[in-house]
C-alpha cells in the first residue's frame, strides 16, 4: 500500500514523501448480533420473547423522544418568557446557584475517585464559567415561582411524600430516615420549591401545547403501570 503525503504533513519523517507499507491479513472476522431471545439481552431487559424485547425497545425510543421534545419547548417557553419579563437578578441567588453548581460537580468527582485536595483549580474562573447559566436558571425559577402564585400552584403534602419515596429508593435508606434529614437546612422548603416549579412548567407546556404534554405523560403512566 503506497500513501503520498502532502508536503505540508504534520509529521516531518514523511512530508512530501511516499511511503509503503506492508500489510498481513491475519484473520477475517464476521460481527454476529445476538438475538433478541439471547438470555444477555433478556436479563438485561426482563423480557423473555422477541415481542417483549421490541415492545421494550420501542417504549424506550418513545419515552426518549418524549424526553427530548419536553426539553426543546421548556427551553423555548421560557427562552420567550424571560424576554416578557426584565429584571435584575439578586446577586446573592445567583452565587448561591453558582456554588450548588461547584459542589455537585465536586461531588461528582469524588465519587469517581478523584482526590479533591490534589486538583489544581482556579476558582474565580470556573465561577464566572458558571454565571451565565447560573443567572438564567435563577431567573427562570423566580419566573416559574411567580406563575405558581397567580395559578395557584403548590406542593400539597402528597406530592412530597411522593418526593420522599423516590430519594428513599435512590439512596436505598427508609422514607422514615429521608423524612427526618428534610428538617436540616431549609431541605423541605427546597423540595416543595422545586414541586412548585415543575407544576409551573408543566402549566406553561400545556398552555403551549393545548395539553398536549399532560395527555403524553398520562399514556406514559398507563404504559408503565
């Protein structure tokens, strides 16, 4: 196999030469996939026919373009909201957003083993890296906060325990002992915060898609029950 490289190839050993190469066939070799009743796909998926594999399959393409469609309106819905509505963001909210941002990512890092005293950071840097963003969504949560108010949205005690018992199954610990860590550090208020904002949003889709986000998550529930 002969190759010419061009005179200004990055590589100075063969610039503006041509250059031939010995190649041995050491072996073919043909990619089998496996079908969909292989016992590695059924345990992974919990199916046990074809049918159930391809209903799986195909659940999951839909759950993720649901996913993916929700994520492109909420950013244009609020992209338009934000533009209705000018205001100054309290500083303090924002560098608070901003160091919730660092911790996670911190977090994050430590759980994969990284030795957070040997990182070498410039955290002036990578706070301003995370204004922007850091601004919009506080931003956008005092909006969301404020829709809430005028629609009556709020986080009734249901849909906390709700919340409760996701945590409790995500962090393998008792509802009881998620419930008592809520007490510490304002942790309730953010919950339900957050509960607000999501009602707020999902308000705001349905007003721009006539429902149609709400009668998409309904099917979702009812698939998956």
């Amino acid at each position: 196999l002969e190759v010419n490289y061009p005179a200004d190839f990055p590589e100075p050993a063969v610039a503006g030469k041509t250059v031939r190469y010995h190649l041995k066939l050491n072996r073919i070799q043909q990619k089998t996939l496996p079908g969909l009743e292989d016992a590695a796909i059924t345990e992974t998926l919990g199916t046990t026919t074809a049918a159930e594999a391809r209903q799986w399959m195909a659940e999951r393409l839909r759950a993720e373009r649901l996913h993916e469609a929700r994520h492109t309106v909420e950013e244009k819905a609020i992209g338009e909201l934000m533009q209705q509505a000018q205001f100054e963001v309290p500083r303090a909210l924002v560098d608070q957003r901003i160091e919730d941002k660092i911790e996670r990512n911190l977090r994050g890092l430590a759980q994969q083993g990284v030795n957070l005293r040997k990182l070498e950071v410039d955290w002036s840097k990578l706070r301003d890296r995370h204004q922007p963003d850091a601004e919009r969504e506080v931003r956008a949560g005092l909006l969301l906060d404020k829709l809430a108010e005028r629609e009556h949205l709020a986080a009734t005690e249901a849909d906390v325990e709700e919340e409760i018992r996701r945590a409790a199954v995500e962090l393998r610990q008792s509802p009881d002992v998620v419930r008592a860590r809520l007490k510490d550090n304002g942790a309730r208020e953010r919950i339900e915060a957050r509960i607000r904002q999501e009602k707020a949003m999902n308000w705001l889709l349905d007003s721009a898609t006539e429902g149609g986000f709400s009668r998409a998550a309904a099917v979702k529930e009812q698939n998956n029950a």
